[in-house]
C-alpha cells in the first residue's frame, strides 16, 4: 500500500484530464464533479489503479485532494469537488457480494426501485457552548450524529449544554437510493435483490425510480442492531461514488457475428412466423392466435414522437381473459421468458408499489418520503406481465390508463412530484369475477375493469374451457406427452442403468421443444427492435384504411352500434409494423396488414360482438355496454314514462313487465333492469313494487 499519493493523482490529471479540469473551472460551482475513466487510470498507472480498488477510502481521499489543490490558470479555487470514477471493468451481482467486498470499490449494475426525496445532510456540525460561545466544529460521518464530549475551549472545557448553530454548519444534498438486480441478470423467476446506496452532493437527485443505472462506490458495512443490542450480522450500504445511466433497450444482450447470420438467415426464411408462433409456449396446446399476437408484442410496434411534443407508443398491449385453468398465467410466464426486460407480477401484487407507483413516508427514508416504483416502472422498455389484473388496487386502476397510453406515471404527492417511465408493453391475464366468463355480461363488469382501461389494450382474447372432445382430446395427449418425456429425463438423471437412451428423451421431448431456442429468439427480437424500422406500402395503408372505413360505415345508421374506433386502426399500424419486423423487413406490405386485419377481427369477434344480435359493437368495450342494452334501457323508461303520466302516480311492476313484453322484453330482464336502474338512481321503487323515473 501507499502508492498513492496526493502527487502521484495530480501527475494523472495533469497528464489525461488537464482539459476536463478547465472546462470544469470554467462551470465551478456549478459543476463540481470530474468524471475519471477507469481504463485512464489503469493506462497511467496499473499498480494506483489496483490500490483504487483495495484501498478506496484512501486512495479517493488523495485524488480528491489533489483536484482541489491543484494550480489552476482561472481565478477558481475547488472547494467542493468530487473525483467520480465511472466505467470499472467488472461489475459484481448484487447477490454475490459477500465479506470480501466490503470497503472495497466496485460497482454494480441494476434498477432503481426506490428513492427518497433529496434532503440536506450535516456534514460538518458547528456547537455554540451555552456557557462561553465558543464554538466548536464536529465533521459529520454516516449514521448517529455526534456532539461534541467537551468545549474546545481550554479556558471553558465544560461539557455543555451546547446548541447547533445552524448558519455556521455545512450541510450538503443528500438522497438513499435503493437499487435491484435487473431482471435480466435473474434466470428461472429468482426473487430480485438489493442493495442500498448512499448518493450526495451532485449526485442526489439525478435518479428516478426505474431508471437502470450502474453506481460504482465502496461497499461498507453496517452493525444491525437489535432489541437486545447488538448484533453480529452487519448490513451493506454502498456509498455512491458515481452512477451511469443506461437508457438504451438491449444494451445487455450481445449478439455475435454469427448469431447475426443466424438471424438474417431466419428472417428470409418462409416459415419465420410459424417458427416463431411455435417457439413461444410449446408446452401449451393449440390458442395458435394467442401466440401470434404474443409473438407480435415481442417484436413491437415503432415508438413515435411527433413535433407537437406527443409520443406516440409502439408497444402493444393485449389482455387475457378466461376461466380458470386455462393457461393464462403459463402463457404470461412464457412472455417473460421471451422478452428483453420481461418482469411477472400479479395484480395482487406483493409489494407496496403495487403496479405503478407509490410515494410513502417509510422506514426506508427514515421519515423522509420515498417514491417507489412498481410493475410497470420496473419493466420500462421492456415488457410486464401482469397476472390477476382483475385484482389490482384502486390506486392503481386509476393510474394505469397513463400509464398504458402516455407511457408515463405521474406522481404529486406531498413533497414528491415525479413523472416515471413505462414504456413497457402489458400482457394481461384477468378472471372473471364469478368463476365463469359470461358471454352475456360486459366483459368490464366481469374482471372489475373500468371501460376506459379496457380500451387501452391492442388486443383482447376470451379463452374459454368449453368441453369438446376433439380439442380435449388434442391437449390431453399433449400434457401427458410432456410429462412423460419429463418422467423419461428424471428416470434417466437419478437411476443408474435406466436403460433410456438420450435419443430417446429427446424423441420424447420433440413435441414441447421451441423450433427456435428462447435465447436465441430473445436475441432475434433484440436484433430487429434495434436494427428494424419498417414504412408502409401504399396499397398496405389503403387496405388498412378501407377495412377501418368498412367496419365504420356499419355505425353510420343510427340505429347500428358503432363497431370500431380509432383505437383500433391505432391497433392495426401497431401490429402490421411488428409482423413486418418479424420477417426483418423494411416495408410494411399487404401481407402484414392482411395477417394483423385477421388477428384484430379474431380478437374484435371475441369481445365485441354483442351476443343479442351478433353485430360488432365497440361500445361494448368502450362504455361497458352493449347498443342493445342501451336500446333497452331507453324502451323501458319510455314504458315507465308514459305510464307514469297516463296513471298520474308510480307504475306497479306488472304493469311495466305487460309493456316491456310487448316490445319483445323478457320478464326476467325487465326485473333484472329494474335493479340495476334504481341502483344507479335513474328510477324510484316509490313504494313497494311501484315504479317512478326520475
Ligand atoms: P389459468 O391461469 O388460466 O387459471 P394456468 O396457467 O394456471 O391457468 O394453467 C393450469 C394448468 O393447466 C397448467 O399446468 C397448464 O399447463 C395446463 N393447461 C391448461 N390448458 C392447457 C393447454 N392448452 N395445453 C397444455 N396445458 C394446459
Ligand atoms: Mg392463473
């Protein structure tokens, strides 16, 4: 040790970094950090760089003295600086850290979950002495505050009483961030970790939550203290010495040279989509649609931004909704698998933060408020898949239309307002609330989803359990099928002598195998999502607008429903602009909008048929509620209405049920209505059994 020195520092900036330091002269105080490569340093000199990391403490304490000593040719004296080493060569897994880390520096890469407001820290406490005013300086540390043990004054030397002096104190910006492991470094659904980070001065408040950064600093440990005193197990902190961050998509995935050729290879290949359909969840039957929807929100639509300001998303958002035991949650946690930056949740949720995001007063911040982002903040950029959405919470519910749409989630609460990114694409799984979906019932009333929310997704698919023979059959055979070859691979792993052969299991295990392995069709769609930026084909846009217009013309009776919205055409250029990008081509052509026309007409059949009179009707999603039940509505108060004023008092309900039969009403609805008006208060039960319209 005790190569370093607060000479041999300066010969390193003077040499490698004379340039930073005038334009950093030229900003002080403004500015007041100097960015050092690592890599310089270890040019400079190797064994200096090598005490860095073993002897951090010490070695950051010359550097830094050594850039505020140095002679500068501006009329600048560096007071408050900061040397802030960025880019080390290794990065550490925040579950790796162990004892030997600690006080050493290194630098870990991961995603911010939480962060407290930035508030002033003491660092250098200033006590007046009651009895002599003198006053006495106590730099501050980490952790407990310190008073002084006696007056500094020889005269005095008392101990106290002493009280801050608040103008003579220095105090700098403090935050405590709280960062995850990314969910790209996690395999096989592991539970995230984290470590907390200590950031101050000009590094406090330049993270939100979300963001994906990587913070070098020096690992210290701290005595966990217990109602019995204390204890023996410490806690880490990092205490932040810079942070890096990262605002591209794939930057962690690398795709080789041949891996490259793989790709192209595959992209001209005529059989992409099929291959592509059959790698996601070759272990789930048949829902063929499902999975070429799924397949399409891999690839993703294109992002906009357009001068105005707005942002339009590419992400396409598609929402499950099912009876039980029908592979929704297995499809999802397929979707994960599949995607760069893929998080699984459910709409439970176990933590605070919920799905979007949430500002609390908590342990964490030590009283002070803390933002901490939930689902679709952690997916930024990536995709979230999101189970039991039928469960979230309220809060939620109401901060989910932005965060669908605008791709943002804006928090405004007591000291804390924040915009959060989440450009993510949501893949959502909902059951109906009683068991069973009912074809009869709007679906938003069925998953306890507001219209408005429910319009948001691209695309909506209703997976039933309907028994049928044929199709029960098919999955039968297929889930005994994968379970066999996994019978034969257990056998052939724990019994010596099994007599299995390995191509045997592999025979076996052909049926449930992806044509194209996960890894690589991750780096697929990382490869077109960085290098594919399709334009549509004239004769594509005007097949797509013909189709919208078609579907429209149908609403302009007024007695028809509306059958489609904006929405929806939105939906199409999403969707043809991902299939364009699965076969890795520049243009969008009819063979793309003909593919998404059929999957949205799938999905539009599904949801938006209205089951009375088999038409599509897009107020089922949007409103809730079908053309027809509102025509019903309407008829039954006119009923109410008109009886009202020829028997100048309430109506008796047989006398409503006689009416509405006429006009083709069953019994059973008229009574069902009935209920549901009063309960919205759109008619009186004025006595018992007699009806009055407001
Ligand atoms: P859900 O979330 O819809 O309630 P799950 O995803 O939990 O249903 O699925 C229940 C089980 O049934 C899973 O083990 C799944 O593999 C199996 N299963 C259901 N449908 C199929 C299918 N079509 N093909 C293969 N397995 C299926
Ligand atoms: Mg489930």
């Amino acid at each position: 040790m005790s190569h370093s020195s607060q000479q041999v520092w300066e010969d390193f900036f003077k040499r490698y970094y004379w340039e930073n330091i005038l334009e950093l002269a030229k900003n002080y105080p403004e500015k007041r950090s100097l960015s050092i490569e690592f890599s310089d340093l270890e040019r400079f000199d190797m064994e200096l760089a090598h005490e860095l990391i073993d002897h951090p403490e010490a070695s950051l304490k010359h550097a830094n003295e050594a850039l505020s000593g140095i002679d500068l040719p501006a009329d600048v004296i560096f007071e408050k600086t900061h040397v802030r080493i960025v880019r080390l060569p290794e990065r550490i897994q925040i579950r790796e850290l162990r004892s030997e880390n600690i006080n050493k520096f290194i630098a870990i890469a991961g995603l911010i979950r939480k962060a407290t407001e930035v508030r002033p820290k003491i660092i250098n406490a200033a006590f007046k002495c009651q009895r002599c005013d003198h006053v006495t300086l106590v730099p501050q540390g980490e952790g407990k505050f310190v008073e002084p043990f006696e007056c500094e004054n020889d005269v005095c030397g008392r101990k106290g009483p002493f009280k801050l002096v608040h103008e003579e104190s220095e105090f700098i910006d403090a935050q405590k961030l709280r960062v995850q492991e990314s969910p790209d470094d996690l395999r096989g659904g592991e539970q995230p970790q984290t470590l907390d980070v200590d950031v101050d001065d000009d590094l406090a408040g330049i993270v939100a939550p979300g963001d994906r950064v990587v913070v070098s600093g020096i690992l210290r440990s701290y005595q966990r203290s217990t109602a019995q005193g204390k204890s023996t197990f410490f806690d880490l902190v990092l205490d932040g010495i810079s942070i890096d961050v990262e605002d591209k998509e794939f930057e962690e995935i690398e795709i080789s040279k041949e891996e490259i050729d793989e790709i192209l290879e595959l992209g001209k290949d005529a059989e992409v989509y099929s291959k592509v359909i059959y790698s996601i969840a070759p272990s789930i039957y048949g829902y063929e649609e499902v999975k070429e929807a799924m397949a399409l929100q891999l690839f993703s639509g294109i992002p906009k931004s357009l001068p105005d300001g707005t942002r339009i998303r590419g992400d396409v958002h598609i929402l499950l909704v099912g009876d039980p035991g029908v592979a929704k949650s297995q499809l999802l946690r397929y979707g994960v698998r599949l995607a760069p930056r893929g998080i699984y949740t459910s709409g439970k949720s176990s933590t605070s933060a919920g799905l979007t995001a949430t500002a609390v007063k908590d342990e964490f911040g030590e009283g002070r408020w803390t933002l901490e982002a939930g689902a679709l903040v952690l997916a930024d950029m990536g995709l979230a898949c999101v189970d039991e959405l039928d469960k979230m919470e309220s809060d939620d519910r109401s901060s989910m239309h932005e965060a669908m749409e605008q791709q943002t989630i804006s928090i405004a609460k007591a000291g804390i307002m924040a915009t959060l990114k989440s450009r993510c694409a949501l893949l959502g799984a909902a059951n109906p609330k009683f068991g069973r979906f009912d074809r009869y019932e709007p679906i938003a009333k069925q998953i306890n989803m507001p219209p408005a929310l429910l319009s948001r997704f691209d695309l909506i698919f209703i997976l039933t359990d309907e028994p049928s023979v044929g199709r029960d059959t098919a999955i039968a055979e297929h889930i005994l099928k994968a379970h066999y070859a996994g019978e034969l691979s257990v056998r052939r792993e724990n019994v010596l002598n099994s007599g299995i052969e390995a191509e045997e299991i592999t025979k076996a295990m052909e049926v449930i195998q992806p044509v194209i392995q996960a890894d690589m069709l991750r780096k697929y769609i990382a490869y077109t999502k960085r290098n594919i930026f399709p334009i549509i084909q004239d004769d594509a846009r005007k097949q797509l607008i013909d189709f919208y217009l078609s579907l429209r013309k149908q609403g302009e009776d007024p007695n028809s429903p509306v059958p489609v919205t904006a929405r929806q055409l939105e939906a199409l250029i999403r969707l043809a602009e991902a299939s364009a990008r699965v076969r890795l081509s520049n243009v969008i052509t009819t063979e793309d909008t003909t593919r998404v026309i059929r999957i949205v007409m799938a999905s539009l059949k599904q949801v938006m048929t209205d089951p009375e009179t088999g038409r599509l009707d897009a107020d089922i999603i949007n409103v809730g509620i079908s053309k027809s039940q509102k025509d019903r509505i309407k008829i039954l108060k006119e009923i109410i209405r008109d009886l009202q004023e020829e028997y100048k008092s309430s109506v008796p309900l047989e006398d409503i049920i006689s009416k509405a039969e006429e006009s083709g009403i069953k019994k059973d609805t008229v009574e069902d209505m009935l209920q549901k008006l009063k309960a919205v208060g759109e008619i009186l039960e004025v006595t018992n059994e007699k009806f009055r319209v407001v």
